[in-house]
C-alpha cells in the first residue's frame, strides 16, 4: 500500500488491534537474528520475521504461520498456529493431499 492511510481502511483498528513493538522485543528480535546470522542463514530472511516472532514470545501472543520450523528453533516458548495439511494451488484451484474434494474447490 501506498499509504498508511490505505492500510488503516485494509485494516481498521475496530477489526485488529495493534501493539507497539516492546523493548525487550526489540532486544530479543536482534540476539535471535544474529544467533541465525552465525549459523549461516542467508540475509533473505529480514529482520522484521524476528520481530514477529520475539514480540510474540515477549507479549505471550500466539503467532500464526506456515514457517514453523524458523519460529520453533528461536522463539521455543510461544504458541504456533499453523495449517495442518499444506495446501497446493493449481489452476486457481486448491487441493489438500489426501483429499479428492476441497470446501474451497473451484476457487
């Protein structure tokens, strides 16, 4: 989005809500992404997922995403939401493996 005026009507504060990052988040986000620095992880990942994560470990805030594997190795304490089965999509289609219809089928 262009504006932050446009994300505001994307994403208006009666639907989300919205935190400032804490300190100690801050602080937790840079150890965590220099700790992933030294092992070698590559620069594609950006700071700001350490942000995510490290501000949900700091405010005990449940975190929803696909990339488990990343969350649950540096912020081990926080509660991980994510799909159960991954989704393939195809022709602008989605199929789940194992499963011969979709709820979602067509798109």
């Amino acid at each position: 989005m262009r504006r932050a005026h446009d994300l505001d009507e994307a994403l208006p504060t009666r639907l989300y809500q919205r935190e400032s990052l804490p300190w100690e988040a801050g602080f937790l986000a840079g150890k965590c992404f220099l700790k992933y620095r030294r092992r070698g992880g590559p620069r594609s990942s950006t700071l700001p997922d350490f942000y995510i994560g490290a501000h949900a470990a700091v405010g005990h805030l449940a975190l929803l995403t696909r990339d488990v594997a990343r969350y649950r190795s540096y912020f081990p304490t926080i509660e991980i939401l994510a799909p159960t089965e991954p989704q393939i999509r195809f022709d602008g289609r989605c199929w789940a493996p194992g499963h011969t219809e979709s709820p979602f089928w067509p798109l």
